[in-house]
C-alpha cells in the first residue's frame, strides 16, 4: 500500500494548508506524479481540505457584528449570520 502520508498539524495555518494542497493540486492535474505517490497526495489533500474547513469554520464563529442602537450607538454585539 502507499506511505502514510504526514499528519497536518493542529496549529497549520488557514493560509499554509491552502498552499500546499494547491501544490498537491498541481501536481495531480500535472499527471506526472506515479500511482503511488497520487495516492498518497489525494490522502494528503483530503486532510488538508477537512483543515482548511475547520479553520474556516472557526474562523466564521470567532466573526461577530456590531448591533447598533435606534440612536446610531453601538449597544454590544453578535454572532454573525453566514449564508
């Protein structure tokens, strides 16, 4: 079977993961990669995309708006609504 594939880690950046799996992205499409190693790549990708996700998401629930008063003045705030 293919080499494991290195595990992301936790503190990967939204913005890092996005590059590599563009990388893996190219490098899949180029068709040069050999069966084993596209393998190995699309298990990578995947893992990545589930990353990119869960920083999104994170990032979506830490994103709050402003609620503003009748008189133009901010009285708190909450959790925006995406979508």
């Amino acid at each position: 079977m293919s080499d494991a594939a290195p595990a992301i880690p936790a503190d990967l950046s939204f913005e890092d993961a996005l590059s590599r799996l563009e990388t893996i992205v190219s490098r899949l499409e180029s068709g040069q990669a050999p069966l084993e190693e596209s393998i190995t790549l699309y298990e990578e990708g995947a893992r990545l995309k589930a990353h990119c996700e869960a920083r999104l998401k994170a990032a979506q629930l830490r994103v709050e708006k402003i609620v503003v008063g009748a008189d133009g003045q901010a009285k708190g705030v909450q959790a925006a609504e995406f979508g």
